[in-house]
C-alpha cells in the first residue's frame, strides 16, 4: 500500500509525505517506510510492528 500525506513540519510549514506499508502475512506485521520527496534528506524512518490505536494530535488537522 502507497499514500501520501502533506503533514505541518516544526518550522510551521507543509511538507509531502511518501508512506509505504508491507503487510507480512505470516507473521501480521505491517513493514512501513516513510520518505520525503521534496527534500534533499537521507533519513528515512521505517519500521515493522503491529498497529495499535495512538491518542494524540491528529495529522489530519488543518
């Protein structure tokens, strides 16, 4: 699954997001990679776990 998001970055403006999750069958884990596409950046967050419910700011927000 691919999707992009444009989210507030801490400098107060807006940047595109590249998310793209793997779901392993096997072990029901999904293997998800983040990138930033319009920046120069070598820093690519990625991780594997279950999904869980987070309380909190919501990216979504305007």
């Amino acid at each position: 699954m691919l999707w992009k998001m444009k989210v507030p970055a801490s400098n107060g403006q807006r940047i595109y997001v590249s998310y793209t999750a793997t779901l392993n069958p096997e072990t029901r884990q999904l293997n998800m990679i983040t990138r930033f596409p319009q920046m120069n950046v070598t820093n690519r967050p990625k991780g594997v776990g279950p999904c869980k419910i987070l309380n909190g700011e919501s990216l979504y927000a305007s």
